[in-house]
C-alpha cells in the first residue's frame, strides 16, 4: 500500500540533496534572496525556517545543531542578525515568488527570500 511521504527527492541521493538543502539555505542567509528552481526553493524554505527556528534560542545546544549545517560564520549571522528579527514572529520567515519558466530547459523558476 501507497503511504505518502514528506519531501521531495529532488533526483538525488540522501547525502547530495542534505548537501544542496544545506548550501541553498547557506546562501539564503548570507544574500537574504535566491533565485533557483520551485521545487528546490519549496524544499529549502522548510529547511531554513527550522534553522531560523533554533537560532531563536541563544545558547550551546542551538549553536552545536546549527554548526552541524553551517560554518561559524552563517551560525553567528543567524544568531546575532536573522533571529532577533522573527523574535516575535510565529513562523513563515521565507517568501516565494514565481517567476515563470527558464528558457533552456523550460524548469519553474523562484526567488526565494527571507521575509
């Protein structure tokens, strides 16, 4: 029997779309906007919004979570720029925004930025 599963694959395996969703959201939060494919910017905005998430809360277990995804350097930016932000915000910390079809190969693009 057919379950339904979360998430996309993304034609990859496991270790190369962990990697993607990592260097998409790295970028994310080093730009604050991305332009690349729909499906791609539907599955990183899930993974950033969690991260933006624990960077809410200041202190040694958030920062060893994060620092398991990204270099001091992002960690410190989500912990010190991006989270006091949405300190008050409940959730929804990206926005998507189509922009049609890539002309090459006729794929869905979307900018996808922090709101």
């Amino acid at each position: 029997m057919k379950k339904r599963k979360k998430g996309r694959k993304l034609n990859r395996e496991t270790n190369q779309r962990k990697a993607l969703l990592r260097s998409l959201s790295r970028e994310l939060f080093l730009r604050e906007r991305i332009q690349t494919t729909e499906a791609k910017a539907k599955e990183c905005s899930g993974f950033a919004e969690k991260q933006i998430t624990k960077a809410k809360i200041d202190n040694v277990t958030t920062r060893r979570a994060l620092s398991k995804n990204f270099d001091p350097k992002i960690v410190e930016k989500l912990i010190k720029e991006i989270a006091p932000k949405y300190k008050k915000r409940p959730g929804g910390y990206t926005r998507i925004i189509k922009m049609g079809v890539r002309p090459s190969d006729g794929a869905k693009i979307a900018i996808i930025e922090l709101v």
